[in-house]
C-alpha cells in the first residue's frame, strides 16, 4: 500500500498532530515503506483464526461499586496548563 | 573489598546486613557516580536528596530489624514509571514538567521492598524505540567502545538510560519496561542481564503506556541472581491493572539451583535469519554446548511463524500507541502550545511536544485502525499474533525453555540504521514474538563480539515460568562467565 | 406546509411515511463511576468527583465496577432481551476537550445486550412493538462550559467516566406519539427496575432521534440524527419539525444529507451541526486495558431473581384481577410508585379490600390533580394511601356520598387530617334517615306546588329539580339513592 500526501495529511488531521505541507511528501514514503514491510503478513492464510486482543486468560475482574476516589481537585488539576476557578480550560469551542 | 558501586545487588544486601556499611555510605557512593557518570547522559533527573532521605530511613529500619528484600539498594528508575514529586517525562517533551500526583504500583512496591530511588533515567521518547536516540532529553551513550575506536554507541532501547546507569556502575539496578525488546536489547547491548516478565506479572498502574497488550515492566541487573531479587520485589496482583494476574510470588532467589539436569532446550530453526553475523551463531552454539554441559537436552524446535512477529508487531504496537497517546493534547497536564481554536491547539501541541519517531508510529497506528483499514491490517495482526502465540504454545509441550540470540548485531553507533526505520525495526525480531506470546524472557550476557562489545542470549519461558528462566539463565552466566567490564564505569 | 397527519405526512405530492429510531443514553444507578471509584453524585463542584483514571493522568487503567454490569444485565432482562455472556469493551477515538483519554470506552462488535423488545402503550389504548437492537455500557464524557469567559471553554470532568447504558431501537417507530410512548415506556422500565432514574432534566436520560422518511411501502430514506434532545416534549417537537423539513426538501427536489443536527428548543428547528462536520473515524478496536467481560448462567438467574413486576405484567394484571380499563391500567403501573400507591389503596388493610374501579378513578382523577396542583409526586402525597382508603370506605358504608367526598378530600389536602375527622367536625354524615328525607320532600313539594303538577303533567325534567331542592335543604347530605326511592314514590 502506497499512501500519498492527501492521505497523510487526513490521517495526520484525525490524530491531531500538525504536518505542514513541506512534510507530507517525506513522510508518505516513509509509511508507505513501512506498510510495504507490514504487508507480507498477506502470505499467511489466517482462515479461520480467532484474534488475538490479549494474552492474559482470565475473567475480567470487578470491583465493588463503593465510592473510593475522588475529592482531590488540587491533584487532578495540579499539572493542569491554565486551570480556572476549578475547572480545565481550553480555546473556545464554537458548536 | 570491591568499590562499592561494583558490588551485586546480593553481596551489597550481604554487606549491609552484616554492617560493613550504611544504606547512606552505600548511597552516597552511587550519588558520586551518577554525577560522573553525567557525560553518558543516562539521567533525565537527579534525585540526590530524596535518595539520601530514603537511605536513612532505610538504616533506621534496618537497625529496628525491619530489613525488606531490597533493604538500602540504590536503584533507578527509567522515566516511563510515574513518580510521585518527581517529574516524569516518558523521555518526551510533550510531558514537560508533568509532576505526577501518584507513584506507580511498581516502584511503589520497589520502595516498600527497601530500594533507594538515585533518579530517572532517560529512555526512547514513550519507549519507542531501540537506541535511545529518540529521546526529547538527548542520547544516552552506551558506556562500551568497539576495540580500538572511541566512536559512542547506542545503548540500545528503549530503557537504554537504565541499562548505561546498570552497566557503567552507577546503579545496582534500574527498571526497565518491555514492549517488543525493550528491556532485553539493550541489557545486551550494554552486557547486563534483563528480565521481561511474563504479561500480568508487574503491574502496569502508573507506567505510562506505550502498546497496552504488550507492555511490561522488569528488572536490569547485572547478574541473574539481582534479577531475582528485584523481580521479586517488583512483581504481584495489584487489583489498580485489570490485567494485573493474581497469583503468589515465588522466591525467585530459591529457583536458582543450578540444576538443569534433564531440562528440554528448545532451539528454534527460524531464529537463524539471514544476514545473522557469525559470532553470534557462534555464540549460541556455544551456549547450547553450555547448557548441554549441564546436563540440559538441547532439542530443535519450529516457531513457524517468527518471520511476522515483527510486521505483526509493528501494527499492533502502533495501533494501541496512536490510542493510548491520545491523552496527550494540552489540556490537563504537559505541553501546551497556543492555537486559536481546539483542534489548533491540539495539533500545534502534539506537532510541537512528540519527536519523529513517536509521530511515525501515531499516523502508522491512525491509519490500520481507521475505516476501511482494520480488518486488512489490525485484523490480520491479531490473526497472525494468535498463530505466533500458538507457535510456542506447541513448542512448550516439548521443551521447558527456549534459547535464542538476544538480537541480530550488537550496539551501534549514534546515526547509523537512522535513516531507515525498517532497519531499525529488526533489532528486535528476536524478542518481539515473546511480547506477542506474553511469555517471560531473559537477557544474559554471554560473550564479545569480535570487536569488544557485549553479546547476549535470551532464554524464553513459559507463561508466569519465571523461575526456570532464571534458573537457567544463571546456568548461562556461570558458564559464561563474562568479567568484561564497559570501558566508561565509575569505579 | 405541509400537514401531519398521524403517522403519515400529507404532502403536496403525496403522503410520506415518518421512519423513527431512537438511541437512548441511560445512566446507570451506581454510587461509583463505571472504571473508577469516584462518586457519580448531581451537582457537585466542578472537578471534584475526578479520579487520575478519569482525568486520564498517564499510566492510569481502568477496573470495571461490578454493579454496573449488573445493571445492564438487568435492563437486559427487563427489555426480554438477549443478554450476551461475553462481551468486549472498546475504544471509540476522537479528540474533545471534555473526553480527557481522546477515547471512550464503549462497547462496538459485541454488546453487553443483544435484541429485546419493548411494547408501547398509546394514548388510544392501543399497544404497538418496538425492537430492541442492542444495548450497550459506556463512559460518560465530561461537561465543557462554553460560557463562561470570553475566548475559553471550561471543562468539567465530574461526569467523566459515569456509567451509561446507550439503548438503540430498532426503526419501528412512525410518529412523534410513538416515540414519546417509548420514551415513557422506557423511562418507566428503567425506573421499575432501579437502573437509571430516568431524570431528563438533569440528563441521566438523554435521546438522540433518526428521522427519515419514505413513501408509503418504500425502502428507508436517508436518515439525520438529532443529538441530545432532553425532554419528551421536545423530542415530539424536533421529530414533527424534521419530517417535515425532509418532506417538504424531497418535494422540492433536494436530497437529504446523512448528518447529525441539534434540536433548538428555543426556536423550535433542528439545525445542522457544523462543529461535527468533518467526517468521524472512530477508530475502534478492544481496549488492550482490560478483558472480555464474561459471566455465566448462574449469574443472570441470581440478578433475574431480583427483578420486580415489570410495568407490562402489572397492567395486565391489573385488567386481570381488578377489571381495570387497559387505558387505567397503563396509568397505573406507569410509575411504580403510583401502582403500589393504587394496589395498598385496593388491598386495604386488615384484609379489607375496596372497589378496584373506583380506586382507580380516584387515583387517576382526585389525587393526580391535587398532587399536579401542589407539585408533588406520589411518593409524598399529602393523602396516604391508607388515608384515602379511609374516604373511600366512608363512601362505601354510605356515610357520605362520592360529591361529598370531594369536599371531603380537599380537606384532607389542606389539612392533613382524616377523612372521618373532617366528615364529623363538619356534619358531613350523610342523611341516611328515610324519615327525614320525606318530611323535607314534602315540605318541597308543598312549597312548589304548581310544579309538581307540570310534573305530573308530563314535564319528567322537573324530578331533577326537585331532588336539587331537596339536597339544597339538607345541605347536599340527603343519600342520593334513598333521596330518589322516595321523591319518586311520593310523586306517583
Ligand atoms: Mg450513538
Ligand atoms: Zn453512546
């Protein structure tokens, strides 16, 4: 598979990380290399095969639902870049 | 006596409870040597201070009788682990001045075993990587030197910061965490010993997470033995990781009979790739002979499908991070660069605050996740880890342990195989089928290459068989019996 | 303009066909959040019900709360739905300011509920099917404040990470009553079995309706969905409002654009929401942070048989045992409060029983309109149920008759006191004596005689007025029944 430079830059856009234009075409054909490479797992027939999302085979554990957390708005905020009156902040959303 | 920075994490524990020294002397001979050691870059930050705190309470403990399993022992800790007051950057500038409000399970359980934190050590930008050069925070230099050629070299990666601070004697330990090598290649590449438990067995609360399936956290020494007692301190069910598994932790140190009579070796054909140099063919030779000599079966064994553990791997991994990275966008915590809108801001902080490997990996991983793309690539790999899973599930009804080469060279230098990521990528085809497996794997330092640098050879185990991986790795390292010393250390 | 008609739009060209689907967002009773052990409480400070999970901190994971999953299961089992003993959590990836991991966990491929159904009980009396597709557990997001400062949004991240349970229908529904029904039904379900308090206001229930439409016997048209509506009347507005735009854009010529669109209720439209525009790529895949959830049958029978008498049994019960109207019924069982209310009112006590129909009637016309007028629910009402089984038994034991009791339990509302209390502190003890009723019977005909003799003549409507006369003088205390035995006897 050969990405070309539209579809870096989509991509690029649904991961939010900016790539200016002088980029995308270095960059392409460093993907488009790498899933060159990744390719060759198209000679393995894996009819029928289950995937695999994980190697740990055990039931997934629960808790109890007690309330155990919270209450430490100075930590969560604590690294927060511009925090105000207790709340996070970011540029503001037009919807 | 031996300087006290080139002592065993053992025969310092065997010191300090006879009293022949404090946890502080001890210390404070390793604080030392962390400032001198300053040109390899291993540190991201210092923690004399906090180090000496520790070390006292550490001999008033001591004094009371309340001696824990790594009681006074100076350690670092690769900075992937969060720790509490400390910053913590992933190796990273996108974590700038991240402080974490939390210390992680396992370094939380390294403390409560008695360890003394020296610092953090610098490591490939969120584990990515294996040489070390992907770091926000500047290379670390591999304190070998090819004979005759004072060229620096990579220490391998991504915890390449904790195997430099093990190998130049200026840690008796650090942690190290394993996604497809990260542990194993570069104790190699440094001639430490490094141990990438079996998936579940460390706690992966408050590492900050690279590929979530595939991460594990693990102990780099510089003998096996220290690799069991500090395993031992780092392992256990922590009820914080849903994948955490609950189940006792062996004395790993009781494991180490040296018995291996009667054991199955299993030596995997498909592990002899092309273009493998010969000294390290030879030197799993000899390492058969070895463990033959002890009594051990060598068997040859299939794992058909380790040719795509690699592609397989360079799906999964990048999928999982491109997800797992998404978290950082300026908003709560880190590097947050001005934009006038969100999606501004978003993409100005991520664009300024992740390195090229890291972005490399994200935009791999966005694309075989997103629509139209999954089954034929993140379908296929899960497929194709299953297989590779099966693989040495059916070689583990023949053998007790498998034994390959660590890696397909030794260390490099700084800017070669830069160019081509690929490349790059095949440092880890013989440890990266172990994470897709989540089998426990060992690094053991087993000879030089031609040119002066460290070899080593992996054991492979089965499923929480952490024990026989050790107990066969020290067979390795007695026979092995590898004294050389890197050229920069600080005693 | 064109006209709704029912279920069918009468446009200029032809009638057109409402196509409706609703995906519901529940959220789940819990005391703590779905991954983390904060609190899921209303109203609190911003950011204080936050864990370092919540605030996806690096290196935080995610453990599943146990009552949760409990709480899907059974709303699965009270939608007589498919309940799946394995199923996957996933990550759906997209970047807002208040989704703080850039991922929800949610589930995609493999629900924790599969196909269920859902009867709606119509105003009419009528009830109508409604498929269930799925339902599934995930995160809440956080709350962004846009508000609150000229060129910041605000985020607040106490509701990140509470337990929803998003419900997908099936596209079964073909007006705006119908969705409202099933709103209502649902509501009530979920309020039956303690798995969401249904309250739209404070958005533990929230709706997103599909709406297209079709000609009559036609393939489905292309659908919008409208995000977020928060109040049943609202969803009737935006769904009469968007079937309409569709019609009336189809009959111009245009085409409908898949889109997601946003109710103004201020200005009554739906608009399209441009924000969102730029095509989504949710890129789902398993969280790698935890394990399929799986359990087994023994589970499901140990949450089964914790589940009360659902709304549908109730009714039909209801009709069954008390002869109720299937209409009353429905009234009835709707909140379970209200049904428990009506069944002790019924029951009595002490093995007493009283009149199922005129219970019901008293429920549904006396007690909804004081509470309605005094703002309150059933669950505190100012008359008990006891208390009003008290008037109804002075009814019954014609000790005043059912207008006096009106009177009667107005009192009551006022002044909390009983029935009987009232009845004797104010006289209200019907005249029961025969004796007395004919002396005043004939003191009015006496007074009216030219009446009685149109009367007799043949003006049959005067009997009314006469008995008029009669309750007038006893103060409205005159037995009805006697009243009338007697007034026509002495008018023969
Ligand atoms: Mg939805
Ligand atoms: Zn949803």
């Amino acid at each position: 598979m050969s990405l070309d430079k539209a579809t870096v830059a989509h991509i690029a856009t649904l991961a939010r990380i900016k790539i200016p234009d002088s980029d995308l075409e270095h960059l392409a054909g460093e993907l488009s290399q790498i899933l060159g490479w990744i390719e060759q797992l198209g000679e393995v027939d894996t009819t029928g095969v289950e995937p695999m999302t994980g190697v740990v085979q055990m039931d997934l554990p629960r808790r109890a639902d007690v309330v155990t957390d919270g209450n430490i708005r100075d930590k969560v905020l604590a690294n927060a870049p511009e925090p105000a009156h207790g709340f996070f902040t970011v540029p503001k959303v037009v919807e | 006596m031996a300087a006290l920075t080139d002592l065993t994490m053992a025969a310092a524990l065997d010191a300090l409870s006879k009293g022949e020294f404090s946890a502080r002397e001890l210390t404070e001979a390793h604080i030392a040597a962390v400032e001198a050691a300053r040109p390899l870059n291993a540190f991201i930050t210092e923690t004399p201070d906090r180090a000496l705190a520790m070390a006292e309470a550490s001999d008033t403990r001591r004094r009371n009788g309340e001696a824990s399993p790594m009681e006074g022992l100076p350690i670092a800790i690769k900075d992937l682990f969060c720790t509490e007051g400390v910053l913590t950057t992933a190796g990273s500038h996108i974590l700038d001045g991240f402080t974490p409000p939390y210390e992680s399970t396992v370094t939380t359980n390294l403390w409560r075993a008695g360890a003394v934190m020296l610092g953090k050590v610098n490591m490939d930008e969120f584990a990515m990587g294996s040489s070390n050069m992907t770091s926000y925070y500047g290379k670390v230099e591999n304190p070998w030197r090819r004979k005759g050629n004072n060229r620096p070299l990579v220490p391998g990666g991504s915890s390449g910061g904790s195997a430099t601070a093990v190998a130049a004697r200026v840690a008796l330990g650090a942690t190290g965490t394993d996604t497809g090598g990260s542990i194993r290649q570069p104790a190699a590449f440094c001639g430490i010993v490094g141990l990438k438990p079996t998936y579940g067995r460390c706690s992966r609360w408050g590492i900050v997470a690279f590929a979530s399936s595939l991460d594990q956290a693990g102990p780099m020494t510089r003998t096996v033995r220290d690799a069991a007692i500090m395993l031992g301190a780092m392992a256990g069910h922590d009820p914080k990781d849903s994948t955490s598994v609950n189940r006792p932790v062996p004395d790993y140190k009781a494991a180490l009979t040296g018995d291996i009579r009667g054991l199955k070796v299993g030596i995997p054909t498909e592990y002899r790739v092309d273009g493998m140099p010969a000294e390290i063919e030879r030197l799993w030779a000899q390492g058969i002979e070895w463990l033959k000599a002890a009594g051990a079966e060598p068997v040859e064994i299939s794992l058909p499908h380790t040719k795509y553990a690699l592609p397989t791997y360079y799906i999964i991994a990048p999928a999982e991070a491109s997800s797992n990275l998404a978290r950082y966008d300026g908003v709560r915590f880190g590097l947050r660069e001005p934009g006038d809108s969100l999606d501004a801001m978003y993409e100005a902080t991520r664009a300024a605050g992740f390195g090229t490997e890291v972005k490399r990996r994200v935009l791999i991983g966005t694309y075989v996740l997103s629509a139209g793309y999954y089954d034929a690539y993140y379908l296929k790999a899960q497929r194709l880890r299953s297989l590779i899973a099966r693989d040495f599930t059916q070689a583990f009804e023949d053998v007790d342990v498998i034994l390959t080469p660590s890696t397909p060279n030794t260390a490099f230098a700084a800017g070669e195989k830069m160019d081509d990521p690929v490349a790059m990528y095949l440092n880890d085809v013989f440890t990266v089928p172990v994470n897709l497996a989540g089998l426990p794997g060992i690094s053991v330092p087993a000879g030089l290459s031609e040119d002066g640098l460290p070899l080593g050879l992996q054991l492979i185990g089965r499923a929480f068989d952490e024990e026989t991986v050790l107990k066969v790795g020290e067979v390795l390292e007695t026979a092995a019996n590898f004294t050389a010393r890197p050229g920069h250390q600080s005693a | 303009m064109t006209e709704t008609n029912g279920s069918i739009i009468e446009g200029r060209t032809g009638p057109w066909e409402i196509v409706l689907g609703l995906e519901v967002h529940a959220q789940v009773v819990s005391n703590a959040k779905l991954f983390s052990g904060a609190a899921t409480e209303f109203g609190a400070e911003p950011n204080t019900q936050v864990s370092l999970v919540d605030a996806a901190m690096p290196g935080m994971l995610p453990v599943i709360n146990d009552v949760c999953v409990e709480q899907a299961v059974k709303t699965g089992l009270g939608l007589k739905a498919q309940i799946n003993k394995r199923s996957v959590f996933d990550r759906k990836n997209y970047f807002y300011a208040d989704l703080p991991a850039g991922y929800q966990i949610s589930q995609y491929l493999q629900p924790i509920v599969g196909e269920g159904t859902i009867i709606l009980d119509l105003p009419d009396g009528r009830t109508r099917e409604v498929g269930i597709t799925r339902l599934h557990l995930e995160q809440d997001a956080g709350k962004s404040l846009h508000d609150q400062h000229p060129t910041k949004t605000y985020v607040d991240l106490n509701r990140c990470g509470v337990a929803l349970m998003e419900i997908v229908s099936e596209p079964d529904m073909r007006s705006a009553e119908e969705a409202a029904a099933y709103l209502r039904k649902l509501r009530s379900i979920l309020r039956y079995l303690g798995t969401c308090d249904g309250n739209m206001e404070q958005g533990s229930l929230r709706c997103d309706v599909n709406v297209s439409v079709r000609r009559p016997g036609e393939p489905y048209g292309t659908r919008c969905e409208i995000k977020n509506v928060n109040s049943i009347r609202f969803v009737s507005q935006a769904i009469e409002y968007e079937a309409r735009r569709q019609v009336e854009l189809l009959e111009e010529g245009g085409t409908v654009v898949q889109e997601t669109r946003l109710f103004d209720s201020g200005r009554g439209v739906t608009r399209s929401m441009r924000s969102k525009e730029h095509a989504h790529d949710y890129r789902y895949f398993p969280d790698p942070d935890l394990l399929p959830l799986e359990f087994d049958d023994a589970y499901i029978e140990r949450i089964r048989a914790t589940m009360p008498e659902l709304p549908d049994a109730k009714k039909a019960r209801f009709i069954a045992d008390y002869g109720l109207s299937a209409y009353d019924a429905g009234v009835l069982v709707a909140e379970q409060e209200t049904a428990a209310y009506y069944e002790a009112l019924v029951e009595g006590e002490g093995g007493k029983t009283r009149d199922p129909k005129m219970a019901a009637n008293w429920v549904i016309g006396e007690l909804f309109g004081a509470l309605n007028r005094a703002g309150r629910t059933i669950q505190d009402s100012p008359v008990s149920s006891a208390e009003l089984g008290g008037l109804l038994d002075l009814i019954a034991d014609d000790t005043i008759s059912g207008r006096i009791a009106k009177d009667v339990f107005a009192d009551m509302v006022e002044t909390g006191k009983p029935a009987g209390e009232i009845v004797e502190a104010k006289g209200l003890r019907q005249v029961t004596d025969s004796g007395a009723i004919d002396s005043m019977i004939d003191e009015v005909l006496s007074r009216n005689a030219d009446k009685v003799a149109e009367y007799k003549a043949g003006k049959d409507k005067l009997f009314g007025f006469f008995v008029g006369q009669v309750m007038k003088a006893t103060g409205g205390k005159a037995n009805p029944k006697l009243l009338n035995e007697r007034l026509r006897e002495k008018l023969q």
